[in-house]
C-alpha cells in the first residue's frame, strides 16, 4: 500500500467555539482505497477570520509540502521514517516549533488511521492494547468569570459537576492572561482561597480541583501562590510560569507539594524529556494534535513512564485530534486523567460521535481512529 493524495477542508466550528473558530482537517489517500484522517490543530489563537485565513492557508500550503516530499508513495506503516524524514531532512524544520510540528502531527495521525484501518484494528491495539476500559476526564469549570465577584457561586458549580458525574476539573483563578509573566497581588491570592473554601465547604474530598493557568505569573509570584493555596490541595498548578524556562518551572516545583503540569505548549520529545530531566513538571499535558502526533505522544508517554510521571493530555482541539489522544490514553499505563472539552460540532462531525459521560470517555472499537465524517455535516461547515 502507498499513500497517493492529500485532500485538506476548513471548517467553521460551531458557537461558543470550543477549540477554535476554524479547524484544519487533512485525508490522506492510498492506492487500495484506505483513507486517514488528521487534523492541524489550529486552537483559538487565530479567532479572527483575516488572520485566520491567512493563518490557515500557510499550514495548507506546509501541509502539502511535507506531504509531496517525504510521504507520497510512502508505506503508510513507515511511520517513523515518514516522521524523522519530516522532522530531520530540511534544516529548519529540525527544531522543535509549534509551526512545523502540528502540521507534522496531522500528518502522522492520518497515517496511524490508516494503518489501523488497514488492520482492522484501533490505534490503541496496534501500541500496546488497551489498558485502560475507561477513561477519567475533566474540564474547565463552567461559570468561572462570576467567581470573583461571587466566590459562594464556585460551590454551587462544583455540586453540579459532582452530581453529574464528574471526578476532577480545574479553573483560573487569576485573570486576564496578560501581561505575561506578572506578579499576583495577595487580594488575588485571597481571592482564589475564597473559591476553594466554597468548594471544599460544598463537596469536600469528591472533587479534584486543578488551577489553570497560562504561565501568567513571574517565579515568585507562584511560589507566594502555591504556598497561599497549599492548605486546599489542588490537583495540579498548571504552567505557573512561562513554559518555555524550564528552569524557572522547577524551580517552582522544588518548593511546592502541589504537582506541577505542563505540556500543552511543548513539542517533540527533546522538549519533554528536558522538563522531566530537570524536575520541573510531574502530570505531563502532552497536546497528540501538536506534539508531533501518535508516533511521538507514544514516546513522550513512555519517557514520562519512567520518571513515574503521568500523562493528563491537553483537548482544546477539534474531534480529530480529540480522537487520537483517546488512542494514546487508552493504551498508556501512566495515563491519569483526559482534558474534555467539547463543543456541539465535536459532537455532530462523526458518524458515531465519540462518548463523553458521567465523567467518563469510553475508548472507540473501530478501526484506527475509530471515527469517520458526518459527511453531511462535514460539507455544510465547509469553508474552503
């Protein structure tokens, strides 16, 4: 089998725009009729339609670069020579970026589809298995910009996610996201108290509370922070600096007891394997549609593995690449808990949509992915 074509559609996500405004989908085509999917995750970055346009037409034309020169006429099951040929063979592209990486990415995940189709067997079985019938979720709290005003208002949302299922979530306690990094006065800090002590007043132990940043905060500042909220003991503390200072990362993980996440944001396994090594970061948020697909999650997961580190991926994404990190979990024995958020596109676009529930995703059986278009609904959000 050969891989022969490439087709590429934008589609228009539906409101509130959970994962974006736009996604960026791939299908790669084979000379025995196997089609995969993937999806350049394109995240909400580029909300603007002129930006995004332009945005999106440049990983087109990368798309069909990389595609052209190093994977046409391919074996779709060579993919770690497909990936290292991508990666390695121009000398810019030899840099772990999130430009390049999430274009290779979409790639590596259609060719995974494909080889799993080819099979007939999931993703998950052609890595290992299945060592996971269940897969633990969580989200972003609903309701999050009334907390401030109204802290009591976080405890009625978490009796609400509790009753309905859920386990674990996480929230921002530090608004706006910028300027990055900035320091967190202590009126914020007591702030983020009051909303924990409404949640822990409201459902105890039962619900695992992450906080979410985005590397706002200066090295100090997260340190104040995590000692201020140590006594509620979060989930994680999640980029508490900039992601890209490894350094500084650990050295807010060296004094703190709250478990440090990150992973969101990095790429490649040179990347993650520097933020193991230098003890900056435990819980591992990998992104499958940026890191560098399937082919690389797989390895990020296992170096994480053996620093008894886990893997919580990260889905701000579309359903493609939401799909394929359920593949990675499903087959990781350091899987901990799947970010889960969806929005009504997500849950329209396949023919049988991925499950989502009581806290819970349940692994698809199909092959490779496990997905396929609504092509119905594919074509009516068309836009290029």
């Amino acid at each position: 089998m050969k891989v022969t074509g490439l087709n590429t559609f934008v589609v228009e996500n539906e409101e509130p725009f959970i994962g974006g405004r736009y996604f960026l989908f791939l299908e790669l085509t084979t000379d025995e009729g196997i089609t995969g999917i993937g999806e350049r995750v394109v995240g909400s970055s580029y909300g603007e339609s002129n930006i995004a346009a332009t945005f999106i037409q440049g990983q087109i034309s990368l798309l069909e670069e990389l595609v052209s020169e190093y994977v046409i006429g391919e074996s779709p099951f060579n993919t770690e020579r497909i990936w290292d040929r991508m990666y390695a063979s121009r000398h810019d592209y030899r840099h772990p970026s999130l430009y390049a990486t999430p274009a290779m990415s979409a790639i590596d995940i259609a060719l995974w589809d494909i080889a799993g189709k080819a099979t007939g067997q999931p993703i998950y079985n052609l890595l290992g298995g299945k060592y996971h019938e269940k897969l633990r979720a969580y989200a972003y709290m609903p309701r999050m910009r009334e907390f401030n005003e109204h802290p009591e208002i976080a405890g009625e949302v978490a009796a609400q996610l509790v009753a309905e299922g859920n386990t674990a979530c996480k929230f921002d306690p530090f608004m706006p996201l910028y300027p990055i990094p900035r320091d967190i006065s202590l009126r914020e800090m007591e702030n983020a108290g009051k909303i924990f002590e409404q949640i822990r007043k409201s459902v105890g132990s039962d619900l695992e509370i992450g906080i979410g940043t985005h590397g706002q905060l200066t090295t100090y500042s997260a340190i104040r922070v995590a000692n201020f909220l140590e006594p509620f003991h979060p989930y994680w503390f999640e980029e508490p600096v900039p992601p890209e200072n490894f350094e500084e990362m650990a050295r807010v993980a060296a004094h703190t007891s709250i478990p440090i996440a990150t992973g969101e944001r990095l790429v490649t396994k040179y990347e993650f394997a520097q933020i193991l090594e230098k003890k900056a970061a435990q819980i591992i948020q990998l992104d499958v549609g940026q890191c560098g697909g399937i082919t690389e999650a797989k390895k990020i997961a296992g170096i994480a593995e053996a620093h008894y580190a886990v893997i919580a991926p990260h889905m701000y994404c579309g359903p493609v690449a939401a799909a394929a990190a359920i593949q990675i979990d499903t087959c990781s024995p350091n899987f901990s808990i799947q970010e889960a958020n969806q929005g009504p596109l997500h849950r329209s676009i396949f023919q049988e949509p991925l499950i989502f529930e009581n806290g819970y995703i349940t692994p698809p059986t199909g092959p490779g992915l496990g997905v396929e278009f609504d092509k119905a609904v594919l074509n009516k959000r068309l836009v290029r």
